[in-house]
C-alpha cells in the first residue's frame, strides 16, 4: 500500500516536472532535482 501510494506520489512529480521543462538543460536539472526529493522521501520512511 505505501509503495503504490509513493510510486504514485512520484510519478506525479515526474509529470509536473517534465511538463514544465522548457529545454534540454532544464529537463537534466528537473531529473537531478526530482532524484534528490526521491531519496530523501525514501530515507525518511
């Protein structure tokens, strides 16, 4: 159950974070960045 709830978390980040990504550059920074939020949501659990 938390692991679809967080898969589903994530997928919308995903979305919202491609979906905003104007360039190449930003779409590398907006991977970097939603990598990041991941692992810290991961290490909290």
């Amino acid at each position: 159950m938390l692991r679809k709830l967080l898969l589903i978390i994530l997928l919308a980040i995903l979305l919202l974070v491609l979906a905003s990504c104007q360039t190449v550059q930003g779409v590398g920074g907006d991977i970097k960045w939603t990598g990041q939020k991941s692992a810290e949501i991961l290490e909290g659990i």
